[in-house]
C-alpha cells in the first residue's frame, strides 16, 4: 500500500497540474487539511530539480495564504459562536487572560508550528481566536513556512537521488517516523496551550 501511494506521488510530481496540486496542497493544510505538502514537494523537486526553489516558492506563499484563511476561521467563529458559549459558562475573563498570554509570544508559536510538525492549522486558528496582531501572524508565518520549505528543498536538491534511494528502500520506517511524529506533535500541542 505504501509504495503504491508513494508511486503515485512521484507520477503526480511529474504531472502537468502539479505546481496546482502543491499549492492547493500547502494552502488547505495550513488551514484545515491533516497531509503536510512535504510530501508532494519532495518528489516535485527530485523529478525537477531545475524548478525547485520555484516549487519551495509556491509551498510558502501558498501555505501562507492558508494560514491567513486559518486565521480568519478562528477570528470570525470566535467572534460568532465562541464569545457566547464564554458567556454562558462564564470564562470570558479567563479566556481573556490566556488570550493575552498567548498572544505575548504567539509569534514563537507560530514560527515553532511553522516549522516543526507540530500541526500548523491549529496554531493558525489559535492566532484568530485570541485575535493575534495579524501583521505579527504573516511575517512569522512567511519567515517559519519559508525555512521550513526551502529547507526541505536543500536538502533534496543537494543529495537528490540519494535521498530517494533512501527513501524508497526504508518507506516504511520514513511513514512511521512521520506519524510519531505527527501524533507528536498533537500531544505537545495539548501541552503548550
């Protein structure tokens, strides 16, 4: 099952409408979708490294983008639904409160988020529900989203088919570690907020 997805992921890296697909990709996962772009663009770069940094460009502006959508999620469901539901229990103090700590180092979050799998969308949707200064939310977002894709460009770029020799020979441990991973990272977020 693994290498059929995996194949199937190298064919869509070649694929005419793959620049679409990775940015569609990176926009809905800073928002609301569980599957990193990472996927997708690592085997973009590896069937055309003449485009590479062109594709790390189209990830983060495209994630950055997704970003502000989840923003925007957080922001105006809170302001519908969320401030009634404190009112009724009677958190709207407290939530105040951890708002205020929150956003004191928000763009920590968001550049930790951005950058590690600790799962982007959530923190995106914290920042619009504790009505983080947005301005702070993009340039975090543009600086974490940028390091972390043109980080994984290099690294493909520079050891290219060796990193897909690597990688299809232990798919299975490379699956698993991004799952710990991923799980990972919804722990310590349970944590951190």
């Amino acid at each position: 099952m693994l290498r059929r997805l995996y194949d199937r992921t190298m064919a869509l890296a070649g694929h005419r409408h793959a620049e679409r697909a990775l940015g569609v990709v990176s926009f809905a996962e800073s928002s609301f979708f569980p599957i990193p772009p990472d996927v997708i663009l690592a085997p973009m770069v590896l069937a055309q490294r003449s485009k590479a940094w062109r594709f790390a460009l189209i990830c983060t502006l495209t994630s950055v983008a997704g970003a502000v959508l989840g923003y925007l999620i957080g922001y105006l469901l809170f302001e519908s639904i969320g401030q009634t539901i404190l009112d009724i229990y009677g958190l709207r103090e407290d939530f105040s409160a951890a708002a205020e700590r929150y956003n004191e180092l928000g763009w920590v979050m968001v550049l930790l988020a951005g950058i590690t799998p600790i799962p982007f969308k959530v923190i995106t949707i914290t920042s619009g529900v504790t009505a983080m200064n947005v301005v702070t939310f993009i340039l975090s977002a543009i600086v974490a989203r940028g390091i972390r894709f043109y980080a994984v460009t290099a690294i493909v770029y520079w050891f290219g088919p060796k990193t897909l020799a690597i990688v299809e020979k232990r798919l299975g441990l490379f699956t698993a570690l991004f799952c710990i991973l991923l799980v990972g990272g919804f722990v310590l977020m349970r944590y951190i907020l």
